[in-house]
C-alpha cells in the first residue's frame, strides 16, 4: 500500500466516524439551475433536509442570504443547538464563473478555501436544492440541503429533489429531516 492510500483510508476512517457522507470516485457533476438569478434567491430560507455533516449539529437552520457587493452575496446560517443556544457563522459567496452563476463558491472563515454551493434546483419562492462535493483522493464527501422559504415543504416537492439527488447518486437514507416545529423554534424568531 503506498502512502498515498494510507491517507486516503485515514481519511476516510476520519470522516465516516464523524458522519460525514462519503462516496467512492470522484465528485459527480449534476446540472445546476437554468438562468439562476441571484437577486431572486436572497432572503431567508428554512432548512428542511440535510446530508449530514461536521459542521452543523442542531435544530431549526435556516440560511439567510443578502447582496453584500455586486458579485458578492452575504450568508448567515443559523440553528438551535441542544442547549438552547443560537449558533451562527457569517460567510460570503461569489460566483466561479459568471457563464454558470448557479455555480457559487462559499467561505465562512477568513483565509480559508472556498467550497462549491451549487444550486441545482430553484424556483424561488418555495424550494432550493444545493449540492456540495468535494474530491479527497479515491473517494468523495457530499453535502445536500433542501431548503424552503416556509418552515414545511410539501411531500411532492420534496420527493422531487430527492429524485434528483438520487440522479446523481446520493443515497437518500442518509438524509437528516430538521426539525422546524414551531413551539421548538421560536426562540430563534426573537
């Protein structure tokens, strides 16, 4: 085993012990939204389905989006941790390449890389679905959400974007439902 694969197992092992949705291969490279319009998709949204990941623990997420600059939007993501904290990062999101303005590139730490958030489903006013993929040598890590501007999707529309996740092999029975209920996200309405 030369030491390249070695890495790549630790990594894996490291990976797979803190839940995070790991696939061999490389990335897939689904098609993003048509004539994405980044103006339309600012506002608030409700998460309501997630693959998991290390970097979000709790309830009630919401991701809130607003023009920062021309060619730079402004992310707030926000969840309910189990100790009935608020927890929020502030990041920024600037489009790769103006020919695929769907194809958005997110960072929440100064300094550190950005990753892709690729918005492969959109119509705006009700739903979105973003898609993450990063390359790690012989395997990959996805990340999804499926994102509402209500706190409930209805079942038809989420089997939707599930079909599509499916399309591009991200096995749905690792999606993580959020919970929006009402009386345990209140606080975060305050």
């Amino acid at each position: 085993m030369n030491a390249f694969q070695v890495i790549s197992i630790a990594l894996l092992s490291v990976l797979a012990a803190n839940a995070q949705v790991i696939a061999p291969g490389r990335c897939p490279k689904p098609a993003v939204q048509k004539d994405f319009d980044t103006t339309r998709y600012l506002g608030k949204w409700y998460e309501i389905q997630r693959l998991p990941n290390l970097f979000q623990k709790g309830d009630c997420c919401t991701a809130t989006y607003s023009l920062k600059s021309p060619g730079v939007v402004g992310v707030l993501n926000s969840e309910l941790l189990s100790d009935g904290n608020i927890s929020s990062v502030v990041g920024t999101a600037v489009t790769a390449d103006p020919s695929e303005p769907a194809k958005l590139l997110v960072s929440f730490f100064e300094n550190s890389p950005r990753g892709p958030y690729w918005v492969l489903s959109t119509d705006y006013d009700n739903h979105a679905l973003v898609y993450s993929c990063t390359d790690a040598g012989l395997f990959h890590v996805n990340f999804a959400w499926i994102l509402s501007r209500q706190p409930t999707l209805p079942e038809e529309t989420l089997e939707d974007l599930n079909g599509i996740l499916s399309s591009i092999g991200v096995k749905l029975d690792k999606l993580i439902t959020t919970n929006q209920d009402a009386a345990t996200c209140s606080v975060m309405q305050q």
